[in-house]
C-alpha cells in the first residue's frame, strides 16, 4: 500500500503500456508501431482529461499524429488539456470541436486565431492562458507537465533514438519534461534508418516511434521575398541602423519576423558598411536562418547564429557555412528553441520587431478583435531581462539613459535591453497602428482572459521607429512625455494629428525624438537600390546557388 | 579556398583531434582515454586563448580534469578563458596563479571568494563578467561558446554515451553548446559499464571520455541541520506562511540555501496545516532535494520538485518518490539547471531568498569586501520575470497591489513575481544586514566592475520580512515610503534605529508594514517544537530510513 501511494505515476504508465501492448497484439517494451495503428495506439494510451503536447512550432508539425488524434474516439478520449506551443494545422482545433480536447494552454496561433476566438466564444475551448514559448516549457517542469508527448522527428534508429536534423526545436524541452515524470513520448518519423547522422534524442526518452506515410509539415515562416520590400521599409532599416544599432553599438541581437527587419538584414553589407560600421555592430544573432541574412554573412559581417528551428531551403547554405550556424557532425544544424529563447532572453541587447497595434502607453499587441493570436518570443526577448547581470556598452547605454536624473531604488545604476518596435503608422487597408485603445481590451472581454493580452509592454519598449523618426523612451520622464514621444512619431494617423506640436518640438530638441535629417539620412536615399538583395533570385546568386528558395518563392 | 574561409572551427577541430591522436599513440576516434593521459590530452587539444569551460556547480565537480589541467605547461597552454558556472575547488583558482588562464566569466564561487578577490587585485584574473547561471548558459550559445568542455558524469559506456545519474545539473547545457560549434568535449565519469542505466547525453557530442582514478568530488550543499533552526527563525518562518505564502496563495516556488527557507519547509506539516493551508500552498517547487522538505513530502503536501541538481544522501528517497521528483526509468533523479532555472523564472509564483547586506532602497547583496561571491541562480529566480504572460492568484494579485491607483504605462495591468527577502536584522558577530551603503560598490571600484555586484535590486523585491515584521514594498508609493518601510524592520540596526516614528506608523496602519501581532501570531509561539523535524535524525527517521544522510551530518 506504501509503495502504491509514491508509484501512482510510475504505475498508471504501466498501465498504459500494458493496454498498448494488449491492443497492438505487440510484446512489451516494442518501440516501433505501424502508421496503420497510429489510432489505436493513441486510444490505448490516451486517458481523458490527459494534459497532452502535440508538438508543432512555426516550422515543423507533428501532422500525422495531429490527424491520428482526430480520429480517435472521443466515448474513450475526452477533455483532453492541450498544452503546446503552437496551434498551426486545422487538426488542432478540429480536436475541441470533436470534442477529444477541452482546455488548451498554449503560446502562438497564427493562421488559426480567427477560428480559435470563434471556438472560444462558442464554449468548445477553455484557454488556461497564452504563454510566450520559454514560458509554456518552463511550465512543463513544474504545473503542466505533459503525461503524453506526440512529438516529430526526421529519423528513428531500431533502439529508438531521434534524429530530429536541422529542426530540433521544441523536442528536447518537450521529452525531457515528459519522459522523467513517467509520461509517454510518442515520435512521428518520417523513415526508420540503419544508422542515425547524429542522435538527437535517447531512445531511452522515447516510448514508441511510429514511421508516417508523408514526410512532417514543415513551413518555411522566415522567408521574406526582398522584392516586396518598400522604400519606406529601407528608410525605417536605415534609422534602425544609424540611430539605434550604431549608436549604441549592438552586438548581440534578435530580429523578428518580418520586412522591417529583412530590410535592415540586407541594408548591413551596403549602407551600414558605408557608415563603417563592419564589425562594430550585429556580430551574433539569436535568430532563426533567415535567406535575408546571406548578404551580411557572405560579406563576412556575421560572427554566430543560434538557432529556435530552422528555415526550408537554407540546409545546404547553413551545411556550408558551419562556422556561423550551430550544426553536428553530420553538417546539419541543431536548432534549439529554449536554449535560444534563453539566448534571446540574457544574451542578446537588443530585440526588434513589428506589431499590429500600439497605445499611447506603448503597449503593444497583435491581437485584434475575433482573433487570439498569441505570442510566440516576442514577450521573452522584448521584455527587460532584469536577471541579467553581465555589462554590455550598448546594454549600460540603455540603462543609463533610463535612470539618468532619477532619485531611489530607479536609480540604482542597472543596464537595460534595447527593445525597438519598428512598425510603420498605417498598415495595410490604411489601419493605423497607433490607437488610443488596444483591441486586446476587448478580447479579454470577450474570451475571458485575466489580462488584455499585450505582447510587449510599454514599460518595456525603449523606442518605437517609424517612417517618421525615432522616440526613445528611455529618456521620456513623465506619462505626458512619453505619450507625446508616441504621438511624435505617429504620423497621420488619428493618434499622431492630436500631438501637442510645442512638447514634439520640445522632445525633439532634446534628442528624445530623431526625424531622419536629424540623423544625417536623407530620404531620398532610401531606395530599393541600398538593399543587397533585391529578389529571391538575388539571395540564391549571394549565396552561390546553395540556398534553394521552396517553389512557392520561385518566381523566375 | 573558399572552404577554408568556412571550415575554420571545423577545420581547427580536427587539427587538436590530430593532435591528440599523435600524443596519445591512439587511433583516430577513439573516444577512450586512460586518466595517466590526460594532461597529455589536454595539452595536445587546448590552445592558448581557449575559451574553456570546466564544469562544476554547487554539487558535482569535474574535480580529476581540474588536476589535470593543472598540470598542463603553461609555456603551451596559457591565457585560457574560463567561463564555468562555480570557482569551488582550489584548482580553479589555481590555474590563474600558474598562468594557465588569465580571463574568468562566471556565475558563484561561495568559498573561494576571498581569494578571488585577492587574485583580481593582484591582476591575475581579469573577471569578464559576473553571471547568473541560465544568463551564462544563454552566452553559451552567443558570444562565450567554449571551444573546450571539461565535463563529469558519473559513467560511460564504450561508445561514449554518458549517464549523469541524479547530478546532471548543468552538463546538457555546456555539452550541447560546445559538441555543435565543433568544440571538443572532455568527459571524466567514475566508471566505465556495459550498459548505462539510461543515456542522459548521446556519445555523438562527446569526444573523449576519461576514467577518473577517484569518483568525482560532490558536495551537500543544501543540507541543513533543523537542530541549528532558532526561534527567531522560526518566527520568521510563521510570518512567511502566514503573511506572504497564505495571503497571496503561493502555489508554485522556489527556496534560496539557508535556515530561514529550511524553517519554512519543516513548518509546513505543523504550523501551516494548523492553518488549514494544506493544498492551499506550496505544491510545486523549482528547488534542490532539500532534506528538510521531506516532512512535508511526506504528509502529502508537495505534488512535484523539479531540481537544478541532487543533494547527497536524499538518492534513495528520490528513488522511493517517483512521484514528487522528475527521475528516469533507472529510477534516479534526472536534474537539469538550466530548464529548473527556467522554471524558476517562468513558472514560480515566488523566490524567497537571504542576503547578507541590504540597503535603503532594497537592494541586496552578498558581496562584502574583498569577497567576489558571485550570484548563482538568485538573479534569475529573484527579478520580475517580465515576459511571463500566464496568470495566478499570487501573480495577479502582486501585480495588482503594486499598480493600484498608478498611471500611465506603469498602471498597465500586469502581474508580479513576489520576491521576497528573509533577514535576520543582524548577522553572526552582530554585523548589521541593513545598511546605508553595500559593500558592493567598494567591491565594484576595487575589481573594476562595470555595476556593484547586486544580487537582487530593490526594483524586483516586494516583501522584506525580519523577526520585526513583513515590510510589503508593492504597496509604497515613493523613494521616502520604501525607506521607512524598509527601516520600519530593520531592528536595532542603527537603520532601523534612524526610522520615522510616525512615518512608519502610518505604514502599519496601511499595512505596508506587518508585525507579528498584526498576523495574528504570538511570538511566544514561535518555538521550535513546531519543527516537524528538529534534528538529523528526525529527517531521516521522517524518510523511513530512506535518507542517507553524509557522515559530517550524522552526530548520533
């Protein structure tokens, strides 16, 4: 009776090994299942109200399993708690609505927010809460360890061991959660080898390893076509350049996603060059494989990249380039999304990227009325990481202008993140990006949330670029400041016409905000003619044929 | 050569590879090396300049490797850069004398902290940076890379697959770093067997494995005698669970070293039942097999722990819980600093921390004059985690408290992670722990750093609670407020003694501050038969036997 009090777990995995073993006709402790009981195997093991991880991220997805699940019987698998990272295919949700799946906690939705609010109002989804991605595998370590992982690998061995290639991601935080807490890790392969190129994960981690019928999903999400970069986009990255990374002299970034910063990656081999600025700014990145980035690193601007995951069509280049990209010993990368979500969070002084909205707070969020998109990096690396302790020139810059002239514990010298919001003030179909008040007010409403979901504070945003300049809210001193440093750069839009024009006038002989000629750029300069790419062809020529684009970006 | 221009890391790793093959006679690949070898090992693979990390925390040492690399000839390896999360053994100070290295990031070095500081002043080291240790893994993987990994486990198999057993701490982070930028990894292990008990790292990313003459050094770090716990611990320890972890329902935390956090954990069966807290509090935890959590274990208070490391003595017990502690199917514990430092951060509700020195406005510091102690992990679980998005009682109240009639950015809602401070009001030999002024900033001028070395600001910390009362910081609302608050426990330090009378009575009467008696708690009660163990013995009578407690514990 002692011993079952402490074994519960331990005990309830047999089990389910057992019923496994039972339903498949299959002896004990066999790893290998065919795809053909894929659904059988999930029935058998699967119980209801399971906390259970699909693994999928921006790039690859766990498909085959995300379709198997589908097909179980909700009578047996009901109210399952889905705890993953991203909700990317249509059988992610299609789970709620069959009702196998009850109650999600998650980080990023994309393509799917619309149909996710949708479910959310219709009472099929209970959302435990949105998390950003180093935030939800913490918590599989503490309060939502997963008792079943379906997770995906390139290739399994016979024993049982992963070979998850470029695209590693999320797997090792996913198994390391679930395996030693005597759950069950189920991995999708897309073939069975003789020989792994490298082992990605034990086989002693992994319960069973099904080969799917179709290679995994995978979505090349960081591809940007330089042909549809604007000038507007290149006169936004030439401020990023001269009035940010060079004058703070950062080293260590992240990029989001985006053009806004495809054009900054692609304006370092030209116009930062011409400012001299080579090996005084952006030596290492935390950061995706972008094809944008093959410019500066051929022109030898580029120290390392670490990697979340990896990009389609960038193996061979990445394979090529071993003394920039983390890759094994058999030439391909190891991505590694908590380690370099960490990167980001603590090694990295600066991180840029866009939103959807704006306050004049400086809050921002990408979500809008009927969609829950989520947050994926963005809240860990654009937030202050106030665990930091090592010194950077850029990161004591940062923290010097914040705490110059103040008094108490703000006072105490401390260095600071730079965290740029690069967004121009009216995005497409003439929305403006700056309003009085976030559509995430109203989506908290609406899905019942604790908090408006905001993606970066604006506590924590250092400055905000627009085509019309910079405001740098590190040295904003009052809420009214730093609402006229918002509405300086706002533009046309309703929040920027309704700018005290003396206080804008008064910030901007402070330095606190920087127009393009106060910064030396003209913008008649900013031409497509600066970026180093200017087509998709132009980013294989750069990369001597071995970046090959996925076909949907050929376009010659 | 265009290869060449890419292949540097690649190709200079099989340069030492070569190296090492010549020097050692042996053929190539062959992972095995004899422990007579290895300062041969280590002078054919290191060059000078290397960045070099030698493993080692608060618990497990790679103590052979650090002989060795004692022994190499610092006319061919000198100038060495150590980044490694601890300087525990003499051997890592050692190094710096001999010349070996001359350049140190790291994290701690608790006891050899005096000569650290010495050894700065007398240029022998030139300290980088000091860290946190998810912060310096983070760097791992963007500007401090080790090109060398000096690593321990406790075996190996013949392929060179490592087992870690219960201390794997932090050897995936630097494995992992290192084995993908096509360094080279050194593991000693204590044993070489046929068949692991499970694989905690694949021999794909490990280069040479040594068989130490001696099983590597560990030390009990977290082991705390309750016959040492005082009353004004214990009264202490009351205010806590009443005050802080009752109030604001702390589910989810992590517990700093020491005799106060210990005090709390063997109150949990006794004092904090009576209150009816059971289930209420306390059931997941980021923390290190503590022996004193075993009587709350035991009475069913605690759901999961996951560990940054083992403590000596508790494998057994661990074993015997597997459903409290994250273990493998070998049974042991698998812990992991770097995902446990994660969850710290991401995934608690609550740090509660000592500190040897706190001034006016909060912040804190264990450095005292020449003394370089280092931060460990307390920068990273004792700051506001500011891209945690998901929400809990504890947090949103927190956050709530500290924002209320707020404006502007700063009255965004958003949650807060309670830091909290426990602190005698003097230290042994009667030194005062509030001060006016930390020693920190002597040390800063003296070692040259860039910031005093504060180990948690007074930005991040929300309660400081001594034997006189909880001072709650959420709630002050000036630079003045936050002194007196912070004055008004201080005790008969000369701080405390320099309060506001009526200043500070205004702040109880708004519950800024809390003394006993406004918790409802008799100090009288306050004795150490509340301890649900006050020895030893009664910890290990409280484990059924099962904890083994080290010798230097054992006085019966």
């Amino acid at each position: 009776m002692h011993k079952d009090r402490w074994n519960r777990l331990a005990r309830n995995r047999d089990d389910r090994l057992a019923r496994a073993a039972g339903r498949l006709g299959a002896r004990a402790g066999q790893r290998h299942v065919a795809h053909a009981d894929a659904v059988a195997l999930l029935e058998a093991v699967l119980e209801p109200g399971d906390r259970v991880c699909l693994e999928g991220n921006n790039q690859k997805q766990a498909d085959f399993l995300a379709k198997a699940l589908l097909q179980v019987d909700p009578a047996r698998v009901h109210d399952l708690h889905m705890v993953q990272s991203v909700l990317a295919l249509p059988e992610h949700l299609d789970i709620f609505e069959r009702g196998i799946a009850s109650k999600l906690d998650f980080s990023f939705s994309g393509p799917q927010g619309a149909r996710l609010a949708q479910l959310v109002s219709q009472g099929h989804i209970a959302i435990g809460a949105i998390h950003t991605y180093l935030e939800l595998f913490a918590r599989y370590f503490v309060d939502l360890t997963p008792r079943v992982a379906l997770v995906v690998a390139a290739s399994a061995d016979a024993a049982g061991n992963l070979y998850t290639g470029p695209n590693t991601e999320d797997t090792p935080a996913i198994v390391e959660a679930t395996a030693f807490r005597r759950g069950i890790v189920i991995a999708q392969v897309n073939e069975v080898v003789d020989v792994l190129p490298r082992v990605d994960i034990p086989a002693d981690w992994v319960d069973f390893v099904i080969a799917s019928p179709r290679p995994h999903f995978i979505e090349p999400l960081f591809t940007r076509d330089p042909a549809q970069i604007s000038e507007i986009q290149v006169l936004m990255a030439m401020m990023a350049i001269k009035g940010i990374y060079a004058e703070y002299g950062v080293q260590r970034l992240n990029h989001g996603i985006g053009f806004d910063t495809a054009a900054i990656e692609l304006l370092l081999p030209t116009y930062a060059d011409s400012l001299g600025l080579k090996g005084r700014i952006c030596q290492h990145w935390a950061l995706n494989p972008h094809p944008a980035l093959i410019p500066a690193i051929e022109a030898g601007w580029v120290e390392s990249v670490h990697s979340f995951g990896s990009e389609l069509g960038m193996e061979n280049y990445i394979r090529a380039r071993p003394d920039v990209f983390f890759t094994g010993r058999d030439g391909s990368m190891r991505s590694n999304r908590a380690f370099c979500q960490a990167a980001g969070h603590y090694a990295c002084d600066l991180f840029i990227g866009s939103t959807l909205q704006m306050d004049l707070q400086g809050n921002s969020s990408t979500a809008t009325m009927d969609r829950i998109a989520g947050f994926g990096g963005a809240p860990n690396m654009g937030a202050d990481a106030r665990g930091r302790r090592h010194a950077s020139p850029a990161w004591l810059m940062a923290g010097e202008e914040a705490r110059r002239g103040r008094s108490g514990a703000a006072a105490t010298p401390r260095g600071q993140k730079l965290v740029v919001q690069i967004v121009e003030t009216f995005r497409e179909h003439m929305q403006p990006a700056f309003v009085e008040r976030l559509d995430a007010w109203t989506l908290q409403e609406r899905a019942g949330l604790a908090l408006p979901p905001i993606m970066v504070y604006g506590d924590d945003v250092t400055h905000v670029l627009t085509e019309e300049g910079i405001a740098n809210l590190l040295l904003c001193r009052s809420d009214e400041e730093r609402e006229q440093a918002i509405r300086g750069v706002a533009g046309y839009t309703a929040v920027g016409q309704a700018r005290d024009h003396r206080l804008v006038e008064n910030l901007r002989d402070r330095g606190v905000i920087r127009r393009p000629q106060d910064l030396g750029i003209d913008p008649r300069q900013a031409t497509r003619q600066l970026l180093a790419a200017r087509s998709m062809r132009d980013l294989v020529r750069a990369s001597g044929g071995l970046y090959a684009p996925p076909k949907r970006f050929r376009n010659w």
